[in-house]
C-alpha cells in the first residue's frame, strides 16, 4: 500500500510541474500577444487581417482613422467593398497565385473615401493550415497617393519635355535641309575654317 501511495503522489508532483510549465507557456504566449497587439496598434501603417473570403478580422487604428470609423466598425466588412471596382479582377488574380508554398504578396490599388480616390499599396502573407488550406490573411499598407501624384507629374513634365525636343529636332532637321539644299546649289568653292584659321 506505501508503495502505491508513494507512486501516486509521485505522480501527483510530476502531474502538478507539468501543469506549472504549462501555465508558464500559457502565460509568455499571453505577453507575447499583449505585445504584438500594442505593436499593431501603435504602428502608424495600416494593419489588417482578414478571412478566406476577404472579410476583415482585425484593422488597427491607423487603418480605421483612415477610413474614419472605428477598428470595430471595421469588423466583418467585405476589404474588396472598399477597394475600387477597376481594381478587383487585379487583386484576384494575384491572390490565386498565392499559395502555401508562396504565401507573401504585395500589390498596389486604389480606394474611394468621400469622394476623393487614394492609392494604397500593401504586402501581406497568408496563413494556411497544415493541408494547405488558407486561414487568414494579413497586410500592412500605406497610403502612396503623394507618390503616385509626383510619378504622375513627372510623367507629364518628361512627356511636355519629350514633345518639345522632338518639335525642337524636326525644326533644326528642316533649317539643316534647308541649308543643305541652299549649299548644294551654291556653284562657288565654299570653305569653313574653325577659330585657329
């Protein structure tokens, strides 16, 4: 009888440790979420995770004071409804090459908030379980539209510049040719010489 009750108790302390190191485990992961959450909230980027089907799970405040609404407000809003009708087939498409084995994406697309259209760019990963089906997916985006807009006004300015020395050209291809036909026709010698005579 002593021998089994020394057995029982001495599963009883092994039983009680593991429970300790488990709690222990429950507790770090518990601050490591705390600490992930106070990141992506803090983070003045735009953090967002949604379902297969595009669905927000989580937005950041960054992201919801964009949108001027609430990170709860957000929840459960179809991410494709904010994005611009042009934009979606482009997004499809990229998303079906995301796969398991290349989870990792980052793409560029346009939103509509009071009337006014903004260019966002993002980069995200999806989550898969262990049979390859995606869980979740999670981007961090920033608003480009300065960007676009100096890329769009470079664009013109190189384009005005383009059109000018390609006028300027074709004027100074026709005083060439008219000169060439004025010298051609000239039956006197004609002779240049540079500035050391």
């Amino acid at each position: 009888m002593d021998r089994r009750r020394e057995y029982l108790e001495e599963r009883l302390k092994e039983a009680e440790a593991k429970i300790k190191a488990q709690n222990q485990v429950i507790r770090n992961l518990e601050l490591c979420k705390d600490q992930y959450d106070s990141i992506m909230e803090n983070m003045s980027e735009f953090v967002e995770r949604s379902n297969p089907n595009f669905y927000l799970t989580y937005a950041n405040k960054s992201l919801a004071a964009f949108y001027g609404a609430t990170p709860e407000e957000m929840l459960n809003t179809d991410t494709m409804a904010l994005v611009l009708e042009e934009d979606h087939e482009k997004i499809y498409e990229m998303m079906k090459k995301v796969s398991a084995e290349n989870p990792h994406y980052k793409y560029e697309y346009r939103v509509k908030i009071n009337g006014r259209i903004y260019w966002m760019e993002s980069v995200g990963r999806g989550f898969y379980d262990e049979d390859g089906n995606i869980i979740e997916y999670q981007d961090v985006g920033r608003d480009i539209t300065h960007f676009k807009n100096v890329e769009e006004q470079l664009k013109f300015m190189v384009d005005r510049q383009t059109q000018k020395l390609q006028m300027s050209n074709a004027e100074l291809q026709q005083v060439n040719n008219y000169l060439h036909s004025i010298l051609s026709e000239i039956s006197e010698g004609i002779l240049v010489i540079d500035k050391d005579g």
